[in-house]
C-alpha cells in the first residue's frame, strides 16, 4: 500500500464519482477503477458500493475514511513541522550573559526575536564571560552575549553594543557634586572590583585606565555580579568603574559620573554576541540573522 493509494481513496470518497475523481488527479477512469480494487484487495474488504447509476461509500469504507484522513492531517502537521524546525522557528534556544547585558542590548533582543519567532523557547542563563565559553563549547549554551574580546578560533562573535564606562560613586561621596570626575582623584580611593578571570577584557581596560591616570587601583572588595559591585558602592565601600548602562539599575544612594581626561574611545566597552564557529543548527542560524537584521533598523 502506498500514499498514493490512499489519496486516490480520499478523491474518490469525496467525489463519489470515479469519472470526477479522475479527473481532479489528472489520471484516466480505468486506472484510478484498478487501483481502488487493489486496495480493497490488500485490505480484505469493500470500500464502495458500485452501482451504473451512483457510488456510496460502504460502512467500512466511511470508517477507513476517517482515519485516513487523521493519517493525512498528521503528515501535513509533520512536513509543517519539518519545514519549521529546518527554518529555525520552533524548538529551543539556550542563551547565556554577562549581567550588565541585562541593563542595555539584552531586554531589546530578546524582545524581538521572541515576536519575531515565537515558537523557539528561550531558556536564559546569568554567566560570566569565562562560564559562557565553558558552557559554549560543551554543548550546554548555544548563544551568549560577554564582554570581548573572545581568544578561542572555536567561536564566533560579533560586537552587538558599545557603552561608555562612567564612575559610581556612593552619593555621599565628596565628589558626588561633579559633573566630571578625573581619574587621578581617586588615586586614594578604594575600589570595587571583579575578578579578572571573569571578563579579562573589562577588567585590564579599568586597570589600564587607572594606569594612564597614574595610579594602580587598591581594590577593597571583589564582586562577582554588577548589581553587587554598584550595591556595595551603594554602603559606602569603595568606588567602581562601571558601564553607563548601570545607571538603568537605578540603586539608590549611587550616583554616575562621566570621566574627564580619558579619550572617549578608550572608554568604550563592548558586548558581543558568541556562538560556536562550527554550529549547523537552523535555530542558531535563525537568532544570529535575526539580530543583524534588527541591529540594522
């Protein structure tokens, strides 16, 4: 039995009528007779009732009718999901980032390829730069968003966002009035700081710019997340550098200063998007065109 068979039983059901059957499937009336007794036959029982005036569909056929017309509607919902899942538009998506992504690009993208493509399910994971590379390359993260720069030929990435680096300070601080603030001023001050393994690149451009303003940066207190870093600032207990885009977390008793003195592109920091060089699949393929599409509006 073949998927033919069957669509020539469904024409025929629906038509009742083997001349008009075979017309609608583009075959000769003779032909289209034989193939329905061949079916019967290797069915072992009727599916019509044929008289010289009309064609009715015996009680066996009316019921082999209904199935084969679930098997019909379930291999068209098949090919549909075949069609999809080769485009990228349903199935699931494991995406990875730094946490100050979630104060600046993060939200705007994930907001548009969820109406974009609604039938992808997003399951969202806060890493560091490093966890992300480790998750990337055991299968476990399918896209990220960190802070460049990435040294591994194994991933991919492309600059998705650039933000200004700007100095929190606590609003109590004697500096908090300025509308600037000169690195050099805070030569004495302590500092928070994240680990370096975290975001290397983040990590040696603050150090670097404390560098060029004649001081090493004395860290009081090591945090992990931004939110942290800005909360400690927040009790006092230390200044940071930070992304503009902190300044969305709205933690009171934090203030934000731009930084005088310091050429504005060496005040850049980035967030890049990652994926592994190597991925074939339909999904990943779909977010990253996604994205360049709406970067470009």
């Amino acid at each position: 039995m073949e998927l033919r068979h069957l669509r020539y039983f469904v024409t025929v059901a629906e038509e009742l009528h083997f001349g008009k059957a075979a017309e609608r499937l583009h075959i000769a009336q003779p032909p289209l007779s034989q193939q329905i007794r061949q079916l019967e036959k290797e069915l072992g029982f009727e599916l019509f009732h044929r008289t010289k005036r009309n064609v009715q569909l015996t009680e066996a056929g009316q019921v082999f009718l209904g199935e084969v017309q679930q098997i019909f509607k379930q291999l068209q919902q098949a090919v549909q999901i075949g069609q999809q899942t080769s485009r990228g538009e349903i199935g699931q998506l494991v995406v990875g980032f730094v946490s100050s992504a979630a104060y600046n690009i993060l939200p705007t993208i994930l907001r548009t390829f969820r109406s974009c493509v609604p039938g992808v399910r997003l399951e969202l994971h806060e890493l560091t730069t490093d966890q992300q590379l480790e998750w990337l390359q055991s299968g476990r993260m399918d896209v990220g968003f960190v802070r460049p720069p990435v040294e591994d030929n194994r991933v991919s990435w492309e600059t998705i966002f650039e933000e200004p680096l700007m100095v929190a300070l606590p609003e109590t601080h004697s500096l908090a009035n300025q509308g600037y603030i000169c690195l050099t001023s805070l030569a004495n001050e302590p500092f928070i700081l994240f680990p370096r393994l975290l975001a290397p690149g983040l990590y040696d451009l603050i150090i670097s710019l404390c560098q060029q303003a004649g001081f090493s940066p004395s860290v009081a207190q090591e945090a992990i997340q931004m939110q942290t870093i800005v909360s400690l600032v927040a009790a006092e207990m230390g200044v940071a550098i930070v992304p503009a885009s902190l300044q969305n977390l709205q933690r009171t008793g934090v203030v934000y200063r731009h930084i005088r003195d310091i050429p504005d592109s060496s005040l850049k920091v980035l967030i890049a998007m990652i994926w592994r060089s190597n991925d074939t699949s339909p999904i990943v393929q779909k977010f990253i065109e996604t994205i360049a599409i709406h970067l470009e509006e």
